[in-house]
C-alpha cells in the first residue's frame, strides 16, 4: 500500500513538472506570434509609406500578401487579419 501511495505521490510531480511547462510553453508561443506579427505590420506599413507619413493601402496589396502567406503557411492570413496585424 505504501508503494501505491509513493508513486501516486510522484506521478502528481510528473504531471504537475508536464502542465507546467506546457503553460510556460503556450505563454512563449504566443510572445513569439505576438511578435512576429507585429514585425510583419512594421514592414508593411514601411513598405506602403514609403517615408510618408500616411499610406493609401491598396487592397491589391493586402489581397496578395494574403494569398502568398496562406499559401506557404496555411490559415491565418486573411486580408482582415493582416490588417489587424498592421494596426496592433
């Protein structure tokens, strides 16, 4: 009974070491894609600007950027989420 109850005991740890790593895991994910995106809004706004202080988007643009990123990356890349990127 006291071999039930030690690795009882330490298949708690286990679990505890393994759910706590996923959630520090989940946290850096989605640092990284917070970032990306934000990179991704930085450059378009730079590339559309082109050093003025406000750009007139082309949907044409934001239409292709959305076609060649779900392309290579899958879902995700609507033209609203784009925008929603270059505005965060």
């Amino acid at each position: 009974m006291d071999d039930l109850k030690n690795t009882n005991s330490m298949l708690d740890e286990i679990k505890k070491v393994l759910t706590d790593a996923r959630g520090r895991t989940a946290v850096q994910v989605n640092m990284e894609l917070l970032t990306a995106y934000w990179n991704i809004g930085r450059i378009i706004i730079e590339h559309e600007q082109e050093s003025q202080e406000r750009a007139a988007y082309g949907r044409q643009t934001l239409r292709q950027l959305s076609k060649e990123l779900t392309k290579e990356f899958g879902k995700g890349f609507s033209v609203f989420n784009i925008q929603i990127n270059v505005y965060l």
